[in-house]
C-alpha cells in the first residue's frame, strides 16, 4: 500500500516538472523574442510596448526587473514628451507614465513593504490621471492613496483622499443617471412615435378595406332609389368613422400631452438637483437671498455656489439663451462647465474661467458637422468672494454687479459680450477687484426684473429704477429684502404677463 501511494506522488510530480519545464520554456521563448524587437527597432513606441509585454511576464517572479522595465518606460516617455513632433501622441505617452508609476508604487508596497516610497509614485499616478481627467481610475488611484497614508498614521490626509474618491464616484454616477434618464426619455418617445405610426397605418388600411367594400355594393346597385341610399349610407358610415378617428386623434393628442408634461417635470426636477441647494447656499454664504422665478416650469435662469477648501467661495447668475426646455438645457450646460473649470480643473480666476465657458461651448455647439452656426450661450456674472480677505473678483458677460456700502451705490459693468459665438473680435474677460468693508451688499442678476413690463403705463421697470430699489433695501435683513423684491415684482407686473425667467442674488459681507 505504501508503495502504490509513494508511486502516485513520484508520477504527480513528474508530471508537474513536466509542465512547469515547460511553461519556463515558452516563458523564455517569449522573452527572446521580446529582445530580439527590441534590438532592431528603432521606434520608441514599439519599444515602450514590449518593455511593458516583458514587465507583464515576469509581473510576479522578479520584482526587481519589473522595476527596472517600468523605469526605462518612463524614461523613454519623457524623452518623446520633450519632442515637439510627438504633440499628437502626447495623451498615450502620459498615461504609459501613469500605469509605470502604478506598478512602481504597487511594487514598493507590496513586495518591497516601502509604503511611503510607493506614495511618491501613487501621488505622481493620481496627478497624471487628474490631468488627462481618467475618472474612474482617479477614484482607484485615491482609494489606494488613502489607504497608505491611513497605514502611515497620517489620518488627516487619509480623509482628504477618501473625500475625493467619493466626490469623484458621486460625479460618475451622477454623469451617469443623467446620460441614463436622457436615454430613457429618447427611446419613450421613438417608441410612442412607432406606435402611433403603426396605429395610423393599420386604420389607414381598414379604412382602404371598408371602401372596397363600399364600392362592391355600389356596382351591385339595381336602381336609382337604392344606389342614393347606399350614397346616403356610405356618406353617413363615413362621417361617423371619422368623428371616432378624430376622437381617437383628441386622445393621442392628449397622451403626448401628458407625456410632454411629465418629461418637462421631470427635466425641472433634473435642473433643481444640478443647482445649488439653499442649504448649501446658507451654509457657505450665512448672509444671502435667492429670488428666483422662472417664467415657465424649467428655467433658462441658474444659479450657483461653492467654496473651495482654501476659503474662496464663487457664486453667480446666469442668463441662458431662451426660456423654458432650451435654456433649461443650455443652464446644465453651464453648470457642467462651472464645475469642470473651477471644481476638477481649479482654475481661479473668474475672467479665465468665462473664456474657457465660452470656447467650449462655441466648439459644443458649432461642430464640424454643423451646417450652421448658432449664436446660443448665456450671460453671466461671476463672483470669488473671501471673507477673511475682505476682497472680491469678479467678471461679467453682459450681467452687471451692483455693490451698495451705507447706501450709495457702486455700479460695476460687465464685458459687453456674451459666453458665446459672437460678431467680431472675441476680447478677454475682464476681472474687477473691489476693496470689501464689513456691512457691504454685493447683487447680481439676471435681466428678468428689469426687463418686466408693468406699473401704470406698461413699460419696463428698467436697470437704474432696479438699482436704486436695491440701494433702497440694502439695510433690511436678507429675508426682508428677499420679500420686499418679491413684492415690488408683483405689484409692478400686476396683470401683465412675466416675460422671462427672474433671478436676483444678494449676499453681505
């Protein structure tokens, strides 16, 4: 018995060597044929690839090559970097840095148990993602990132890169609800589309149906008397299916109605959730107001808050082109691009971050596969405000900002151009700096109130009447001077149509 079981093992593990002689076989097969490119080649691109096929062959056995391969990675990618005539190859040669770097850090940490060398190469990783805007990946890289320095007892930081994965997966999943619910909305629409094409079509044939038949027992007709009632039949056949078609087209009607309706609520709903919460609002700016009314259920009007971690706080209000569905989908526009510039990019300066809106939404919205040009986009004014300073920035798109200290009023104009295509020279944002005191109101808005026709004769309320109502108020509480614009609006607009979406931000130093 012992020797049958002794006979079993010695067979396994002749089998084994077998096997395992011959995976270090092909192995080396695969290796020489590597260097062997690598020795006649002079492309450098080539060359990164199969120094990374080598590295994903000895990936576990030899740790100490492995680092070398990825260093000589890096190194030939920041030689092609520096040439001018590789631009169009520059995105593929960063994110090659950017996987070396990933094994470097994995190799320092998990074979060379070195967590703080293996952070200096996840760090350089996760900048290089942020750069070339790799999402996901970024929220890996954070991920690792924190859990290091939660390793090193460096709890702090820890945090702040978890936060960041967090900001970075809500994003995602917010990008993606968004593409998902616009998807939906498209395919309910084909759908109800098709099925009304199929219903008039098949009606259409039933109705072609019954009028041959109409038409047999007209042949069929022996005399004048009964060939003018069945006339009298067929008309009177005829008006009734038509009335029941019309009835049936009221009711379509009223289905796609309804249907309109609900997508409408539905984009206000998405439109309200892109927009700074009032508890947000509150929390970063104590002393402020919002009075926003749009003129119809989604609003071409927005506005928008944050602070950044080195206590700038940017707020603003835009007018979109148009009112309603369009401007409510060029307002989420503008917000995606606020958060790009200012949140993911960190750009700082409120004139950059107009010019960067408008070119990016001249090149969104004047394709090369346009065949016109359209001039959509917004006005807008935009605020970087710093309490412990007491300094404020700001750059206007055709929106004004009013700056009111014990009473008088200090009127600060805007770039007369919008954050569009425009006629003419497209000039640079200008950024105005003004000198805070405490007690100071800052307002900004959109051209909604000004522009409301009412009072005794009809007209306009105007701009200078709206800033010296503002002058006027400027030392109420923020919920008084909110109600006291509520209530100059309606008692100016009285029954007159509101013409545009209104929107008013006042804050206080």
């Amino acid at each position: 018995m012992k020797k049958s079981s002794l006979s079993i093992l010695i067979f396994f593990l002749t089998i084994n060597s077998t096997f395992l002689a011959q995976e270090i076989t092909r192995t080396s097969i695969k290796i020489n044929r590597i260097k062997q490119i690598l020795e006649t080649t002079e492309n450098d691109t080539v060359r990164i690839q199969q120094l990374q096929n080598w590295s994903d062959i000895i990936f576990y056995s030899d740790p100490d090559l492995h680092l070398k391969l990825q260093s000589d990675i890096v190194n030939l990618c920041e030689y092609n970097l520096l040439n001018p005539s590789n631009s169009k190859e520059e995105k593929w040669f960063k994110e090659q840095i950017w996987i070396a770097f990933d094994h470097i850090g994995s190799i320092y940490f998990y074979d060379y148990d070195k967590p703080s060398k293996a952070l200096d190469f996840y760090l350089k990783s996760a900048s290089i993602l942020e750069e070339l805007n790799h999402l996901n990946s970024s929220s890996i890289t954070y991920d690792i990132i924190g859990n290091i320095y939660q390793q090193l007892g460096n709890y702090q930081k820890a945090n702040k890169y978890f936060h960041k994965r967090i900001k970075i997966d809500e994003n995602i999943n917010k990008q993606y609800e968004e593409k998902q619910l616009l998807d939906s909305i498209q395919l309910v629409n084909k759908n109800k589309e098709i099925a009304l094409k199929e219903e008039t079509a098949a009606k259409e044939e039933k109705l072609k149906k019954e009028a041959e038949k109409l038409n047999t027992i007209l042949e069929i007709g022996i005399i004048l008397f009964i060939l003018s009632f069945v006339v009298v039949y067929v008309q009177w056949r005829k008006s009734r299916k038509q009335n029941k078609i019309i009835e049936e087209q009221h009711r379509l009607l009223d289905e796609n109605h309804k249907e309109i309706t609900d997508s409408i609520s539905y984009a206000k709903n998405i439109q309200d959730a892109m927009m700074t919460s009032t508890v947000y609002l509150k929390d970063v700016l104590p002393e402020s107001f919002i009075f926003f009314r749009p003129k119809d259920v989604v609003s071409g009007d927005y506005y928008w808050v944050y602070k950044t971690p080195y206590n700038n706080i940017y707020f603003t209000v835009a007018d979109c082109t148009g009112h309603g569905v369009p401007g409510a989908f060029m307002s989420m526009i503008g917000t995606s691009l606020l958060n790009e510039n200012i949140i993911e990019k960190k750009v700082n300066n409120p004139g950059e971050i107009l010019g960067n809106m408008r070119d990016k939404i001249i090149a969104s919205l004047n394709n090369k596969n346009s065949k016109k040009e359209t001039r959509d986009g917004m006005d807008i004014a935009l605020c970087k405000l710093n309490f412990e300073k007491l300094t404020l920035q700001y750059a206007g798109a055709n929106n004004p900002l009013v700056h009111v200290r014990n009473g008088e009023i200090n009127h600060v104009k805007a770039n007369y151009q919008p954050v569009a295509l425009t006629v003419g020279e497209k000039k640079p944002f200008i950024n105005h700096d003004i000198k805070l005191e405490k007690g100071d109101m800052i307002y900004i808005f959109s051209d909604g109130y000004a522009d409301q026709f009412g009072g005794p004769k009809g007209k306009k309320y105007m701009t200078t009447k709206f800033r010296k109502y503002l002058a006027s108020i400027s030392e109420l509480s923020m919920e008084e001077q909110h109600d006291m614009l509520e209530k100059e609006f309606y008692k100016w607009k009285g029954n007159h149509d509101q013409i545009d979406d209104v929107c008013v931000m006042g804050v206080r130093v």
